[in-house]
C-alpha cells in the first residue's frame, strides 16, 4: 500500500513502481487534486500489467475515506503486508506569518493521516503476525527546515518520528516492524514546480553526496524496509540524505 502514490515526479509513482518490480500487489491512494495530475488510478494502469493493482482516490486526513479505501483492498487484493505511506504537503510561511488553518492542514496531511493509516494497516498487520510499515519524514525534523519548508511542516515531521517509534515499540512484538524515511532534498514537484539547475546546485552544496536526491534514492530503501530480510530493522530514522546528516 502506497500513499501519495499519484504525483508525476514523486517519490511515491517510483516507490509503486519499484514494488511492482519486486512483485507486490499494490494499492495506491491519492487525492484527486482538482486539476493536478495527481491520479492513483493513473499510474495503477501504468502497472497493471506487471502486478494486480488498484489505484484510489482517498484523502489520508479523512478517516472515513482511509478505512474505505482499506475495505476495498480487503475484496480485491491480498491481506495488506505493507505500507509506504508518502502522502505529504509543504508548508512554506514563515513561523510568525502561519495561519492556524494551514497549521492545522499541515498536521492533518503529514501527521494525522500517518496515523490513520498505521491504525488501519496495523490492526490487519497485528491479526495476520506481520507487516512492514514505512513512514515518511524529513531532514526538515531534524534542522528545522528553511530549504524546502518551515516550522509547521518540521513539527508534523518531528511527529512523524514520534509515531514510527511509538508503533515501532507497540507493534513489533505483533511481528510489525514501523520505520521513518527521513529524506534530503529531493527533485519532485512537492514544492509546486520542478526545481531549477541552479537551485539544485545550492542545494548539492550543502550536501557531501554532491546532488540532490532523486525518487529512486527513496524506493530502493522503502523496497528494502518492506523485504522479508529487513525484520529486525524497526524504530530507526532511516536517513536518505546524501550525508547531510551524520548522526
Ligand atoms: N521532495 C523532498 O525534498 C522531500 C524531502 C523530505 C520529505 N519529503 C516527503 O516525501 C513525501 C513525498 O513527497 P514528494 O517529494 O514525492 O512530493 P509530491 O508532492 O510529488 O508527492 C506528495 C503526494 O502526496 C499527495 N497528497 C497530498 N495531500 C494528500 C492527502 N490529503 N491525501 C492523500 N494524498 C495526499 C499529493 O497529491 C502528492 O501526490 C512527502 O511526505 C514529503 O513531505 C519530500
């Protein structure tokens, strides 16, 4: 199960393809953006061919749609091992500007849809003795952001991790183990637009990998997060950042 899964560029089309590969059945949610190319359904069609696939439309702050959209996995997929959830949005306004709507907005997205979707995931991880959950963060909990996003999406991140070490702990002796990405910079369009060359150089910069991060980079650890050999990994901060931080 992918979330996030819709966006073009994003992260979450290259995890669902790169699961794809690995033979997963997959269910890929995301919102049905007025406008924006962002259809899960879409890129379910780009993979039907290789794995049974359902594409939805379901927005992750809504707990009713999250359940549906597990409901209908449960008539036409295999029991849910996994879960990459990467269903996000940024928040770019200074700390003294935010508006509580849009704070509210950014926890909903990043904070509580991570926690929407490990409660139902969970529950049929929990019943079956197994399951792989990845969560996604951003190096922006760590340092507080300025590149990409301010202070309200550092504090939903920061609860990101919280909520992967609380499940990890919860969830693991259910044979579950619950990990958090925490991603660098990445070339997608999650800020609005594709970056340009030179943005992209500041960034590398600050980097010692010397680049940015591409969707890739992402879906061969989520990939590995979910595989039957990663079941002692659980509760780490699992950084894919080039180096940026060292810890
Ligand atoms: N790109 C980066 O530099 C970067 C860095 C750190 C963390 N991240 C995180 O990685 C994840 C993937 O981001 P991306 O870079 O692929 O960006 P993206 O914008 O391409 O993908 C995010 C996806 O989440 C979907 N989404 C937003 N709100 C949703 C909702 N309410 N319900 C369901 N889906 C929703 C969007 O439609 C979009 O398809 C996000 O959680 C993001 O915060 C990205």
């Amino acid at each position: 199960m992918v979330t996030g899964a819709g966006s073009e560029r994003g992260i979450g089309r290259a995890v669902a393809h790169r699961l794809a590969r690995d033979g997963w059945s997959l269910l890929l949610l995301d919102v049905d953006g007025g406008g924006v190319r962002r259809r899960a359904d879409e890129v379910a069609r780009e993979l039907a061919d290789g794995a049974s696939v359902l594409g939805l439309a379901c927005d992750v702050t809504s707990p009713d749609a999250v359940a549906a959209a597990l409901a209908a996995a449960d008539e036409q997929l295999p029991p849910v091992a996994g879960l990459v959830n990467l269903a996000g949005i940024p928040s770019p306004t200074p700390l003294l500007e935010v508006t509580l709507a849009e704070w509210d907005r950014v926890m909903a997205v990043n904070a509580t849809g991570s926690l929407l979707l490990v409660q139902e995931a969970g529950r049929r991880m929990v019943a079956a003795g197994h399951g792989r959950i990845v969560l996604t963060s951003s190096v922006t909990a760590l340092d507080g952001g300025g590149t990409f996003s301010k202070s309200a999406y550092a504090a939903a991140k920061a609860a990101v991790l919280g909520l992967a070490r609380g499940a990890a702990r919860e969830l693991g002796p259910h044979g579950v183990t619950v990990n958090a990405l925490v991603p660098g910079p990445v070339d997608t369009d999650i800020m609005g637009g594709a970056l340009d060359d030179e943005r992209k150089a500041q960034m590398a910069a600050g980097i010692p990998a010397g680049r940015v991060g591409q969707p890739a980079d992402l879906a061969e650890v989520a990939a590995f997060l979910l595989s039957d050999g990663a079941g002692f990994v659980n509760g780490t901060t699992f950084s894919v950042d080039g180096g940026m931080h060292m810890h």
